[in-house]
C-alpha cells in the first residue's frame, strides 16, 4: 500500500503536467488561428478564438485579447456606415500595451482607413455643398457641373450611400428648377409678342376710327353698291372697303356667330357702329 502511494505522489506530477501541457498546446493553436483572422480582418471571428483559448487556458491575457477583437470589429462596422466619429472611440478603448501584435497591427491599418474615407467623406460633402450653394443663387449649370463631375470622378461615390443620395436629390432639384425658368421664359415671350400683336392692332383700328369717326356719324345708313356676299363689294362713298367687310365677317366666324345671314350693307353698318363706339371689332348686336 505504501509502494502504491509513493508511486501515485511520483506519477500524479507527471499526469497533470501533461493536461496542463495539452491545454496550452491547444490554446496556442487558438491563438494562432485567432491572429490569422485579425490578419484578415475578420475580427469577429477572431473574437471567437480569443474566447476559445481562454476557456482552455484560463490565461486573462486571452480575455484582453477577445475584448480588443470585439472593439476592432464595432470599429469595422461604424466605419461601413461612415460613422468615424464612432469608429475612433472604438479603436481608442484599445490598450497597445497589452494587445497582442496582430491585434497593434491591426489597429494601425484600421485607423488609416478611417482617416482615408473621412478626408474622402469631407472632400465629397464639400463639392456637394457648394453646388447646393450655386442653386440657391440660380447658378444652375455651374452646380450641374459640379454634380456631373462629381459622379465621374468619384468611382468610389457608392461607398457613401447618404452624400450619393444627398447628390442625386440636389441634381433632381435642379433640372425641376431649369425646366421651371425654361417654362416661365417661354410663357414671357408668348406673352410679350402677343402684347405686341394687340398693340399694332389697336394703333391701326385707332387710325382708321379718327379717319372715319365724322363718316360714320353722318353715314351710319350708306347704301352699298351690293347686298349680295361678295367680298369685292363696298359702300359707295368708300368708308368701309371690301378687304374690311371680309375681315368683319371673320370676326363673326370666330365668336361663333354665322355671316350667311347678314348681308354686306349689315356687316358695313355694323363696321360704323363699332367704329362710333371705339371698337376695331364687330359683333353681333351691331346688327340691331
């Protein structure tokens, strides 16, 4: 019994050693498999094998390192959303002193990362924003041009999917601007050359009322040469010619009101009674 005890107290050393050994052993692999990921990138996976290795090691060395993989993958993320301000504070919480040297390694890359995309982030918001500036002045082909060579130059414009959308807006906003001032441009002119056309119309029915006023006064019931509709026909004592009583008739079509009735002594009197009232147009009243 003694032998056997004594044996025991010389072999139990021997047995625990070697589990202790195997452990380390397999925590090594972990570690190994964990630095890889971090290599990668891939920091929740990397997460993982930290955790791994300290639920075989019991080493708070491997909890460290489970908890800096963590911060560089929330890191990771908050830079996909352009959150950098997020993005450095998660880096920050991580102590190089005690991290391993994939995990320093890492933090170094990650960091230039985030400094890149920001100053690229900063330069694409500015363009943006002195375009927007150019609208609001109604500059509109400069900030058009901006836009346009914004989205050629900057291939890399899908990585930032608000200042892409923040873009397409502005240059939706502008084309509806342009396409407005075209419209109110046009509708201007329109206007302006019909103001024009009533204006020369008015001066000359003006004339021909101060030419005719006196005539018409005394001449309101003038025979003419016809009553039939031939245009050629006129009053005989030539106040109302037959070019004028053609251009009375059309103006009956145009409200509507049909001619075939009235002869041309009616279209003339009714020429001279619309003269007396200071009108260049008959209409159909001027009959009674």
């Amino acid at each position: 019994m003694k032998k056997l005890v004594r044996a025991l107290v010389l072999v139990l050393p021997i047995i625990l050693l070697a589990a202790c050994s195997n452990k380390q052993g397999n925590a090594s692999a972990l570690v190994s498999s964990a630095d890889n990921a971090v290599a990668k990138q891939e920091f929740s996976q990397a997460s993982a094998y930290f955790d791994a290795a300290n639920q075989t090691a019991k080493d708070s060395k491997y909890a460290t390192a489970k908890k800096d993989a963590q911060l560089l993958a929330t890191a990771q993320e908050k830079l996909t959303q352009n959150n950098f301000t997020s993005a450095k504070t998660a880096l920050k919480q991580i102590s190089t002193k005690n991290s391993t040297a994939a995990i320093k390694n890492a933090k170094k890359q990650l960091t230039n990362q985030i400094d890149q995309q920001e100053s690229k982030y900063k330069a694409i918001n500015k363009i943006i924003a002195s375009a927007k500036s150019d609208f609001k002045n109604k500059k509109y082909s400069v900030a058009s041009s901006l836009l346009a060579d914004l989205f050629k130059e900057n291939q890399n414009l899908n990585d930032f999917s608000d200042l892409k959308i923040k873009a397409l807006n502005l240059k939706n906003d502008i084309l509806t601007a342009e396409l407005t001032t075209a419209q109110e441009t046009r509708s201007t002119t329109t206007e302006n050359n019909s103001a024009n056309t009533n204006s020369s119309s008015e001066t000359a029915g003006t004339t021909n009322q101060a030419s005719s006023t006196s005539t018409a006064n005394t001449s309101s019931s003038a025979s003419v040469t016809s009553n039939s509709h031939d245009d050629n026909s006129a009053i005989t004592d030539g106040s109302v010619t037959a070019a004028q009583i053609k251009t009375a008739r059309q103006q009956l079509r145009d409200q509507g009101v049909s001619d075939s009735a009235w002869s041309n002594s009616d279209i003339a009197k009714a020429i001279l009674k619309a003269r007396a009232d200071g009108r260049s147009t008959i209409k159909e009243s001027d009959a009674n």
